[in-house]
C-alpha cells in the first residue's frame, strides 16, 4: 500500500468544486482510500495495491468527481498517429517495452510534483522497485527519430547521465552514480544491459536506471516521450494507459508510437457481462437494470446493454466478482441492512475460536494492544531483514504491487512492521498479533496448509528477555499447560538471550531478545522482546479437555 499526498487547491481544481471536511473524512474513504491525515494546505490517503489508477493526483481527481456524481466518466480516448517509430532488437535483460506521446503540456510545479509522485509510487508497487517496471520521461522535441530499443555491452557505450555533466559508460554509472548504484543490482546478472538509442546512435535512456541528460525535462517542455521497460508486458501496457490516461485529464493530447510491430498505447475500453443474479445474490438485493448504470457511472464505469464498460486504466476488473464490489461501494457499506438468514438451524461458536478469544483477552489483560497484520506480504520484509533463509512459500502470481508478492510464513515481521510504525507513539508499546500463517504442503488437498500463530512483543528504553518471559509463563498458566525453556541460537535474537519453548514434549516456538542487526534494518531504535509460538497442538489439546473451556 501507498501512501500519496496531494495539494487541496490542486486536487479541487481538477475534480471541479471545492471540497468540504466532511467530503476528506467521510464520503472520499468510502471509495477504499483511507484518510491518513490532513492539514490546510494538502491531504494524504492510502492507496491499496488494486487501484494504482489512484496514485497519480490526476487518477485521484477523476474517481472521485465520479464518485460524488459531479461529472460523468470518459471510457474511450481520442488517439493519434503521425508516424513515430521505435524499433525494437532482442533484449534479454528487459525483454518488454512500450511508448506513449503526450502533446500540450504545461509544466507547473503542481504537475512536476505530481509526475514525480506517481512515477515512484509506481516503482515501488507495480514496478517492484523497478525490476518489474521502469518509467522513463524525455522531452519530445530533444528526440530524433526513429529510435532503437536493443542491448549493449557495460563498457561499450557511453553518454551523460541526467544531472551531471560527464560522460560515463554504463558500467562507471553503476559503479559511481547514485541511481546507478541504488537500481544497477537489477542488472548484475546480465552481461548486455538495455539501452534507448536516437536515429544518431545517441543514448536517451539506460532502463532501469536512468535517462541521459540529452533529453531532459525542463519547464519550458511542452511535449513528452514516456518509455516504459520491464519483464512483464500486461504490466506495461496497464502503466502506459494509467499514464496517458492522467495526462488527459490535464487537458493534454494524446498520440501513439509504434514500438516493433505493435501501437501503443491500446486505449480501448475492455467490456465484461454483469450477471445480475449473481451480484443481488451476493449483496442480497434486488437491483433492477436500470438501475445498475448511475452506480457503475459513481465508479467510472459504463454501461449497455448489460455490459460493463471498463476504461483502459481500471487493470483491477477481471471478474465477476470485481464488478459486485464496485456495485456495493457505489451502492454504499452504511446502506446495507442487517438481515438475519432464514435458515432453520442453531448455530454455535466454534470451541477452538473461544479458546482464541479467551487469548485475546487474556492478552489485553496483560496490558498488550492487539493488532492485525495482512498475510500477504514480501520477500524483504519475510526472509531479508529478519536474515532468515528464504523457503519455498505461497506466492502471488503476478501481483499487482511489491509489497504483496507471497503470503506470510511467520507473524514476526507483522509485530516489527508495526513497531516500525509507530515510532512516534509513548513507550512502553506492548503488541501481540493472533493470526495465520501459509505454508506450502504437499499432501493437503491444496497444496498449502493454514496454521494459527501467537506473537507477543515490547518495545521500550529498558527491556530484557525476563519481562516478556512472565507474560508466557501467566499465559501458559492461565489455560493450565506445562511448558519449558531450552536454549537455542537464531538470528533474529540475540544469542545467550534466546529460547525454544516446549509444551508436551513438542517446540511450539521462540521467545528472546531481538538481534540489534534487525532491529536497525527494521528502523527500530528501541529495544524489543518477542515471542513467536504456534497454537495448533495447544488448540487441539485444549478443545480435547472440555474441562479447559
């Protein structure tokens, strides 16, 4: 999730009123952007992974005056064509690319800062740090056509990168540039490396790393080049239309470039069968077809004939299921009604979801604040700053952001990850998280296998490892199990301060004093002590003894 910060005055200009306090707190959140925080002059949201057309402030702008009906959405896009051309040779690095031209530009401070913010808001989701997707931008008119995409050797070629007034060859860019040294990791096990050339065999680009100094954007810029390189190609052409598409609603004109065989970008509207039946099934409603238009139309929608119209920039609609959530949203959450189902039997709570609440409040009664932490998340947070080796885990295919790549194998980055967050509150902070973990197993019938977790930490200026050690001893306690310590070495915790815990004969986790090494790469300037214990035989043995409940 992204977090983006737009300007009041610009974000109003664009979506057409002024908005009140009551639009920023109350009814803009509804769309699924939470208000982080906001002040005279700009406003912050989170944006979740499934909308990067949100990113841009122009994306943002255009959602919302839909959804506050100030202004029906544009599906389809006026394109034009007047002969660029950029060829393309194999390139094994980054095999993907796609073009885009942007016509009639005013560069004004709010618009740079913009452009700025999406293209590294979109590195960081969709690009995965720019391994999977790289933005390029260039002024138009600096270009000499036709251009070469193709591969070159480190120290083949050379050309001043943008910024700086000396010339360097790909390789000293890696070595000595600061985008070359941040980004040329993507690289290193290539031995050709990408590069843009003009008709002149001049370098405009050295995907992902950096653009040359030739064409740089400058205020008096009235036209732009948008490249955009990768691995993976749906990818591209869904960052090249959410783009072009923002360029629009600044009242830019729009032309294609062909790259290889194909034109880019395809600003044609998908269209996706709304099953009626199925959507008032699940909402359970009773929308008539005529009303389904205005609602899809609050979400920037289309819709004929009972299809939905989907414009270029909505990559988060491929199913059925997309489609009832964007009725329930414009529909609104606070106009459901609670129904009680009509069905004829009793129903109870699960014994093994009591024993969890008992935990919870036990917990709480210790003083800990629970939190819940997603379960998908990413290499780096999982296995890199825990310094753990990466295992064979439940990934995502082809996710739409960095940060939710697989799902969690462990609770303990969650805990780190909000202590992180919360620098900024009092200490002692006292957290625990109750959740699952996935880990892949070959014998269950899906192939991966759901196990519930406890992990309990504090944070503070004076911490060891006996004051969480009393919480485990009262917890195990409390539900009447026997359990023991033995000492044992991980790199997360600090060796001599570290233990295994046993509960009938089985190791049911860890408790100990993080390793100061991952509490710096977590940001992390407090002490912290953590347990991590799996609950799966406790549960199974406490729901065996009704005595226990």
């Amino acid at each position: 999730m992204a977090i983006v910060e737009f300007r009041k005055a610009d974000l109003e200009r664009l979506v057409g009123r002024k908005l009140t306090d009551r639009d920023y707190r109350e009814r803009i959140p509804m769309l699924g952007c939470p208000l982080e925080k906001i002040d005279r002059e700009s406003v912050w949201f989170e944006i979740f992974p499934d909308r990067p057309d949100m990113l841009s402030l122009e994306g943002f702008a255009r959602a919302v005056k839909h959804f506050l009906d100030i202004e029906k959405p544009k599906i389809s896009y006026d394109l034009i064509w007047e002969g660029k051309e950029l060829k393309v040779e194999k390139v094994r690095a980054r095999p993907e690319i796609v073009a885009g031209i942007v016509r009639g530009i005013k560069l004004t401070d709010d618009l740079i800062s913009s452009l700025m913010q999406v293209q590294e808001k979109i590195h960081e989701t969709l690009g995965r740090g720019r391994k999977k997707v790289a933005i390029g931008i260039h002024d138009l008119d600096k270009i000499e056509w036709p251009l070469l995409y193709c591969e070159a050797g480190p120290d083949s070629i050379s050309f001043v990168p943008l910024g700086d007034r000396k010339e360097m060859t790909l390789r000293e860019i890696c070595q000595a540039h600061p985008k070359g040294m941040a980004y040329g990791g993507i690289l290193k096990e290539s031995k050709k490396w990408p590069v843009i050339l003009d008709s002149h065999g001049r370098v405009i680009s050295f995907p992902p790393i950096i653009n040359s100094e030739l064409t740089k954007v400058t205020q008096k810029t009235r036209n732009l080049f948008i490249d955009i390189t990768g691995t993976h190609l749906p990818t591209l052409e869904a960052t090249l239309n959410i783009l072009m598409t923002s360029f629009w609603e600044r009242g830019c004109r729009l032309e294609a470039v062909r790259v290889g065989k194909r034109i880019y970008p395809d600003l044609n509207p998908r269209k996706l069968r709304l099953d009626l039946r199925y959507a008032n099934k699940l909402l359970d409603l009773d929308l008539k077809p005529w009303e389904l238009k205005p609602l899809l139309e609050r979400m920037g929608l289309g819709y004929e004939n009972g299809m939905v119209i989907i414009p270029p920039y909505r990559i988060d609609i491929m199913h059925q299921i997309d489609l009832v959530e964007e009725l329930a949203i414009a529909y609104g959450y606070h106009n459901f009604e609670p129904k009680i189902p009509q069905i004829p039997t009793l129903a109870k709570r699960l014994e093994r979801n009591e024993v969890i609440d008992r935990m919870r409040d036990l917990l709480a009664g210790f003083g800990f604040q629970e939190i819940m932490g997603a379960i998908l998340t990413n290499e780096e947070n999982e296995f890199e700053k825990m310094e753990r080796p990466a295992i064979p885990c439940c990934e995502t295919l082809n996710p739409l952001s960095s940060e939710c790549t697989i799902c969690r194998t462990s609770l303990l980055p969650s805990i780190l990850k909000a202590f992180s967050q919360n620098k900024h509150n009092p200490y002692p902070q006292k957290i625990f998280e109750i959740g699952d973990i996935l880990l892949l197993n070959p014998k269950a019938e899906t192939g991966t296998e759901v196990r519930k977790r406890l992990s309990a930490a504090i944070s503070d200026e004076r911490i060891n490892y006996s004051d969480l050690a009393a919480v485990l001893r009262g917890f195990m306690h409390a539900f009447g199990l026997d359990f023991s310590l033995r000492a044992v070495g991980e790199k997360a915790f600090i060796p001599g301060r570290t233990a295994a815990v046993f509960c009938r004969k089985v190791r049911i986790g860890t408790i100990g004093e993080i390793h100061p090494a991952i509490l710096k790469k977590w940001d992390l300037e407090m002490p912290v002590v953590a347990m991590e214990i799996d609950l799966e035989n406790i549960l199974s043995y406490l729901t065996s003894q009704p005595q226990s409940l």
